[in-house]
C-alpha cells in the first residue's frame, strides 16, 4: 500500500483501490475561468519534430482500475541501471479505510505531492529523464491548471520536455471492476452506486470521468468552496464536465489512450527514446464478479447520466484517430530488454 512519503516499495502499486469522498451541494454555477490562448493547443495531437526528446519528466495520473498498475510497474522497471537508471516519484494515499471512514486531510496530501514534484522536476541534467505517478488524493485537476503550467514551464526552461500522460477505460467495464473492493471498503452493491444518483453525492469509489476531474476525495476546505466542498462542489451539469474533461485532456496530457497499452508504450518510447522493455500484467483480480441484467442496466444508466459515457466516447473518438494511434505496432522496437 502507498505512503504518504511515496516510498520506493515495488509492491506498493499492487493492491490498487478506489473509494472516494464526495460532499452534496446544491449550487449551480460554472467556474470562470480567464482565457489563455497559449493553453488552448491540443497536446496529444500536436505535430512533434525531431523526437526523441533529449530529456524530461513524464507524469503519469493513474486513475483507478484502468490498467494503470501495470503502467506503474512498467515504470518502475527503468529505475534498473540497464533501462536507464531513471529516478521516480509518487506519494499518494489511499482515500478510504477499511471501516468505511474517508481520509481527514486530502488537502495536506496534494500540497505535500505538489512540493515534493517541484523538486522532482528541478535541476534536469541535459540528458536526464524523471518519472513520477499520481493516483489517489494527490492532485484534483479541476482546480490545478496553475500547478500543471507550472510544471511545464519549469521544464522547458531547462531545455526539456514535460510529457502528461494517461489511459483511461470504458466506463461500465470500469464501474464493474470497481466491485472487486466492496467489502474492503465497508460497504454493499446498493451504497456503491446510490451515490450517483446525485450530481454532487458521497461514495466510496469514483467514475472514470469524476476521478479524472476531482479524484476521489471530497473533503476539503477550500476559499469559496461548498462546507467541505466535494465531487463536482457547484453541481454543474454533465455536459460541463465533459466539456471541462476534453478541455484538460487537450490543455494539458501529451498522451492519452484508452484501454491500449501498446500503443501507450510506444508512443512514449518514441518520445523519450527509452529502451523497450515489456510492459507486465498486474493487480489481476482473480475472482469472479456476477451482475444481473437490472444492475448493469442501472449502472449503464447512471454512467450516462453522469456524464462518463459521452466522456470517454468523445476522448476515443479523438485519440483514437490520432495517427499515432493509428500506425501502432508497425514501429521496429530493436532495442529490446
């Protein structure tokens, strides 16, 4: 399991749990937020020259049972001296104990992962590249575009790149495998999605779309915000956080895929120029989950509702068709470990 000091425990990642905090309100209002012409190229599309980078950082914001802690692990594989000896950081917490209670502080979590990735990107050597993970209460993207444009402008004033990767997964293939730590975290199947029968409801889990959005804890305490604030604090509706979602993904992630590891791994090996190495297969759950035709229809329809759905069609519709996308496994990976 994580610590809040993210140490370097190659077993931390394997038991990889999803329970959040979401705090109700009733307010209605859209966030304003002030143009910035500079931030509004789409990243993942844009047409890079001259790759690979020389050096960088590359982030990576896992959510939640999307096949994320394989990537992890992946990464974890290229602090060996033979993959290139590259330093990596994470220092996430988990958001829900096993009681059922949710974490007190998530905003003494994100300011300590915050500090701790300004040094990570500080003092680049011309050569260097550095790793680091985000995943449970550490960063609320919602509310960090400063933080994010931050980050890449300390970069690339040391002449490197910052990389912002993801992968995200269908939502009910999501939703489903999110079953497997009911009982871990105290709870039931009808608590498990009561929840999202309100725009701003508590749960012990997160969707695709809200865990990307504002992670999966609520409780904090915010100028300007709801009393402990909360998932989605001022109840927008879900076509503005799917519009909020795409506006991030194209604002800030140099590389997003959904449900593709292939094509995950090369496209970031074309930017860094990392040796190749497998990516493993991990956390497999190897149990079994049933559901009944009620509960999927149920679970499909708050997903809808939600927002979810339309937000992960529209985002394999666009990074789908991208052309890196596209050509996937025809690259000749000769460097091979």
């Amino acid at each position: 399991m994580p610590t809040a000091s993210g140490e370097d425990d190659d077993d931390a990642d394997d038991d990889d749990t999803d329970a959040p905090l979401f705090r109700t309100t009733s307010q209605s209002v859209r966030v304003n937020r002030k143009p910035d012409d500079s931030r509004l190229v789409e990243r993942a599309l844009m047409t890079r020259s001259n790759l690979p980078y020389k050096c960088g950082v590359v982030w990576f914001y896992h959510i939640p049972s999307t096949g994320g802690a394989s990537i992890n692990a992946w990464f974890r594989k290229y602090k060996k001296p033979k993959l290139g000896n590259i330093t990596y950081y994470q220092g996430w917490e988990t958001a829900v104990k096993k009681d059922g209670s949710f974490h007190r502080g998530p905003d003494h979590v994100e300011k300590k992962f915050q500090a701790g990735m300004q040094e990570h990107i500080s003092n680049l050597g011309p050569s260097e590249w550095r790793i680091a993970h985000s995943h449970i209460v550490d960063m609320y993207l919602n509310e960090s575009e400063d933080i994010l444009n931050g980050w890449r402008r300390d970069v690339e004033a040391q002449g490197c790149e910052l990389i912002n990767t993801i992968m995200i997964r269908d939502p009910l293939s999501h939703s489903m495998s999110l079953h497997k730590i009911i009982k871990q975290k105290n709870s039931n199947r009808t608590e498990w999605l009561e929840y999202l029968s309100s725009p701003t409801g508590m749960g012990k889990w997160a969707t695709i779309l809200d865990f990307f959005l504002y992670n999966n804890q609520g409780r904090r305490t915010r100028p300007g915000y709801p009393t402990e604030g909360g998932r989605n604090p001022f109840n927008v509706t879900k076509e503005e956080k799917v519009r909020r979602g795409m506006e991030l993904l194209a604002r800030h992630f140099d590389l997003v895929t959904v449900g593709n590891h292939k094509v995950f791994q090369e496209r970031l090996l074309s930017m860094t120029g990392w040796l190749h190495s497998d990516i493993p297969h991990t956390n497999v759950f190897k149990g079994q989950l049933d559901f009944t035709k009620k509960e999927v229809e149920h679970m499909q329809k708050v997903l809808k509702a939600n927002g979810d759905t339309d937000f992960v069609y529209e985002a394999e519709k666009k990074y789908s068709n991208a052309p890196w996308c596209r050509y996937a496994g025809r690259r000749n990976q000769t460097d091979s470990i």
